[in-house]
C-alpha cells in the first residue's frame, strides 16, 4: 500500500480486510486502499471531501458532515435540521473551504476548514453537482423547476450576492449530470438521456471553452450543447467529473462500476477502464496532488491520489485512495548478505516485462529524473555518472522475478535498481526502489 491513501489509513488508526474481489480493481500499475469504510445503513455514506492535507477526510451521512477522527469517532462539523439531507459536499481547489448543500431546502453552506466558521446562502432547487470557476462562483447542474412538465436541466450560477438571483449559463436536456473544470478554465458536463439508467452509449462528455463560459457569465446569451466545442460520446454513464495533473478526465460509471480515464487533453477515453469492473459501484472523485511525481502508472506513490466512493449494495458504502504501484526490490538476506546464496527479489514490475538491474557504488539520498518518455519521468536512486547495467531478465505475467546471485568473499558495498520497459500504451522505462547492499567479509 502506498504514502497518500496509506498515511490516510495510518492516521485514522483503520484495519479493513479487503474483498477477495477487489472494490475497485484498478489497471495495472496502481493500486487501492480502503480509506474508510461505513456498514451503519444499506446506504451509509453520501459523499466525502478531502480537505487541507490528504489525511483529512470529512464525509457526509444523512444530516450531518464529519471529520472523521478514527473507524470508530468522528466530529460533527455541521448538521443540518432534523428530517434534511445533505446533497452534495466537495471542497474548493485549494482545499481550504468545503462546499456542502442542503438538499431539502436548497442551501448551499461555505464552511471555513481554518477558522471553522460556517455561512449560507440560497442555491438553485434539485442541484445534482457543482463546481468552483476559476474566478470563485459557484456552478451547479440543477433542474429547479423539476417536476414540473418540460422542466430541464441547465448549469446555474449561484447568486454571487447571495440572493436568490440565480442565473443559468448553459440550457442542457436530460437529467442532471456531473459538472469540472479543467486546468484551462474549460467547463465539462455530462448529457445523459431520459431515460435511467441510461442505454449503453448514450452518455456524452461536452466542453465549453472557458470564452463562452466567461462570456455568458458576463450577462450575453446562455449557452447549449451546439456551443460545446469538443463532445465525447458513447459513454454507458456519467456520474461525476475530476481532472488529474495532467488534463486527464476521469468519469465514474455507476452501472457498470468502472472509472474511465481519458488521454491527457480530454480528446478520446482510453479503452480500458482505469478501475473496474469491481464490487463497488463507484460515485465521487476527488484529485489530490502530493508531490513531483506522476500520477501514472508504476511511478512513485508520491504522484498524488484518486480517492474514490462507492458501495456494495445493501453492505457497505466506503472512500477509496488509488495511487500508482511503484516495483519493489528487495534482498533475501536483507540489508546485510553474509557469504553464500541469496536473491534479489523484484515484484509489482510490468507483467511480462524486460527488465534490467542497475548497479552502482553510491546511491543518491534524492532520486532524480534522468529522463522522460510519454511524460512519465524515470526516477534513479543510483548515482546516474558511473551506473552499470547488468543482470537482464524477464518478470513472469504477475510482474515478478527472482534472481539469484552467490557472494564469495570480500567486504563491499552496492546500491541496486531494477529499471524495466512498459510496454503498455506509449512505452515507458519504469524503477523500482534503490537497494544499498552491505557484503560481509
């Protein structure tokens, strides 16, 4: 398991036994861990926020938003009037407010994670997501005048005064779908029919250029899908929207539970899911960007992490941390290898994969990038001026290689890498951890 979504379960002190059937069964290269589980109700959780540091997890169930403190103990941040429920929670980009609604009376509440103060103001009726612009306003997908006959559904702006002037910027059909902007300004919807669930490749993914949003919102027109300036269709459903650090739009498809993923830019879906088939049926995303590295796969855990909700049926409701699976290599003997027969033990490589293990007298205290390919850095833990190359061999279809090797004699030092080729996409080199190695005399 790894740093973002693991220092998440470390912190709240949580023990989950995962399904022998993965919830979420991410691509390969990535892995997942339960974050936080809820067996309360067939529903339990509704939504969930990830607030200033990435172990700060607040989630809502029925009246109530919680920070959750342990398995067993959380803190009610705030809670709505006895008989409302709460709709939506998400937080700001920075990560510094939680964005929540009641769904009951259509209020939308800003809570302060800093100050921990909380304000409110009225928001659009039957609001099904929203989203932050980037200059602060608030938008949500809503049909407000649903059930009347030949109500429709529009992205709204929240009255920025906080009255009840609310304006819609974007006329759209169909149900309520999820809403995200892009790094760019861009504004994402989801069409889907009206008929739900919806017919397999009847869901459309539609971008309106950040002009036309701004445009709009600076009083002209409001806007349809003919203004959309890029359309991905064929979707089987759409149930939320978030963007990864490299302009990936990731999709949550609850009748099928999957996570699609798109190529960087949006412009196509990849082909295979990037979670699922799994036991879960997959709701919210939220992106959480840790450190320099990537967020793909096989990279190191520091890259950032995908959590994601869901739940099995009438079981459990539960938050999901996914983060790339970086290779391990490690020593039989450990650290220290006494003369005789030991093993150099590599797992979690790409399955079938070329491989080639790296030797050097010094290791680096900071790995480096010592060069990209298809924008995913190889990371060297071995001084990059004097590294020999030895050793080639072939991981099994599971990613695993064993090699042996004999110490006879002599005291020393190495530090070791393994370096494979991914063939999976665009070809990549991937590492493992560096290993420093002491040979006893």
């Amino acid at each position: 398991m790894r740093t973002n979504a693991r220092a998440l379960l470390a912190a709240l002190s949580i023990v989950v036994s995962i399904p022998a059937q993965a919830p979420l069964a991410p691509i390969g290269g990535f892995e997942e861990d339960v974050v936080f589980e809820d067996f309360s109700s067939p529903w339990g959780i509704t939504g969930f926020a990830i607030g200033l540091a990435p172990t700060d997890l607040y989630v809502t169930k029925d009246n109530e938003v919680r920070r959750v403190t342990s398995p067993l103990s959380h803190v009610v941040v705030h809670a709505l009037p006895p008989g409302h429920h709460i709709g939506l929670i998400t937080a700001t980009p920075d990560r510094s407010q939680l964005l929540f609604t009641d769904f009951t009376s259509a209020t939308l509440y800003h809570h302060d994670i800093v100050t921990a103060s909380t304000t409110s103001r009225p928001l659009p009726g039957n609001s099904f997501d929203l989203a932050v612009a980037p200059n602060g306003d608030v938008l949500v997908n809503a049909n407000p005048n649903w059930p009347q006959p030949g109500a429709a559904t529009g992205v709204w702006l929240v009255d920025p005064a906080g009255g009840v002037a609310h304006r819609e910027l974007v006329q759209l059909s169909g149900p309520s779908g999820p809403i995200a902007f892009d790094a760019q300004g861009n504004l994402w919807a989801g069409i889907l029919p009206d008929i739900v669930p919806p017919a397999p490749g009847s869901v459309r993914a539609v971008r309106i250029d950040a002009a036309a949003i701004d445009a709009a919102h600076a009083g002209g027109p409001s806007l349809d899908e003919s203004d959309a300036s890029h359309v991905i269709a064929g979707l089987d459903g759409a149930y939320d929207f978030e963007f990864d650090a490299r302009g990936r739009l990731y999709v949550t498809d609850v009748n099928n539970r999957t996570v699609l993923r798109s190529t960087p830019g949006a412009t196509a879906f990849e082909a295979t899911p990037f979670c699922g088939p799994g036991v879960d049926y997959c709701t919210r995303l939220q992106f959480v960007e840790i450190g320099a590295a990537s967020f793909d796969a096989f990279q190191p855990e520091n890259g950032g992490t995908m959590f994601v909700s869901g739940y099995e049926l009438a079981v459990r409701s539960a938050v999901h941390g996914v983060t790339a699976a970086r290779p391990a290599l490690a020593c039989s003997t450990g650290a220290t290898i006494p003369i005789g027969a030991f093993s150099l033990d590599a797992e979690g490589l790409p399955a079938s994969s070329s491989a080639v293990l790296c030797v050097g007298l010094a290791g680096l205290t900071t790995e480096t990038v010592v060069l990209t390919l298809d924008q995913r850095p190889l990371w060297f833990g071995i001084d990059p001026t004097m590294p020999v190359f030895t050793a080639p061999f072939t991981a099994d279809a599971s990613g695993t290689a064993s090699l042996p090797f004999s110490h006879a004699s002599g005291a020393f030092a190495l530090t070791v890498q393994a370096i494979a080729f991914d063939a999976t996409g665009v070809p990549a080199l991937v590492s493992s951890n560096s290993q420093h190695l002491t040979f006893l005399p």
